[in-house]
C-alpha cells in the first residue's frame, strides 16, 4: 500500500495533534483539560482507523471505528462522573 502526498500530510497532521495533545495532558493542571485532550486524542485516533478504512477499502475497520467511539465516549462519560462526584477525595 503507497500512501499518495496528500494521504501522508493528514497523517502527519492527525498525529501531530495527538503528540500536541500528549505534551497537553502531561503540561497543564486543569482536569478538565487534561479530559479534553484525552477526548480529543480519541477522536484522532478514530480518525485514523476511519482514515485507514476508506483507503483500504474495507468495512471492517468502520465497524471497530464504531465500537472504538462508543467505548470512548462511555469512557469520557464515566471519568467525568466520578470527578464531578468527588473523585477519590471522599
């Protein structure tokens, strides 16, 4: 598989904005932010997958693009409760 110029410039850009959002969640105190950048490392890796389906071709990979969206979502959803709740300060 040869990946074309364009093809490689939005790989190269969705992983730069995961390593952004890395140095994100290691740098700033905010949880909220740390949350958002963890959202937003999701949704980059979810395009990757749905990035690699569409070149390949195959319906596989937008069937794991769901379940990888709905696990991260439930994810977010539950991180974000129990903050709100307390957390482990209780």
């Amino acid at each position: 598989m040869v990946l074309s110029f364009l093809e490689k410039t939005v790989l190269f850009f969705i992983i730069m904005s995961i390593l952004y959002n890395s140095f994100r969640i290691i740098l700033i105190d905010r949880i909220w932010d740390k949350l958002l950048s963890l959202n937003m490392i999701s949704s980059n890796i979810l395009m990757i997958i749905v990035f690699f389906a569409a070149i390949k071709n195959t319906p596989m990979y937008l069937d794991v693009a769901f379940a990888y969206s709905l696990v991260g979502f439930l994810a977010l959803a539950l991180i974000s409760s129990f903050i709100l709740k307390g957390g482990r300060t209780k």
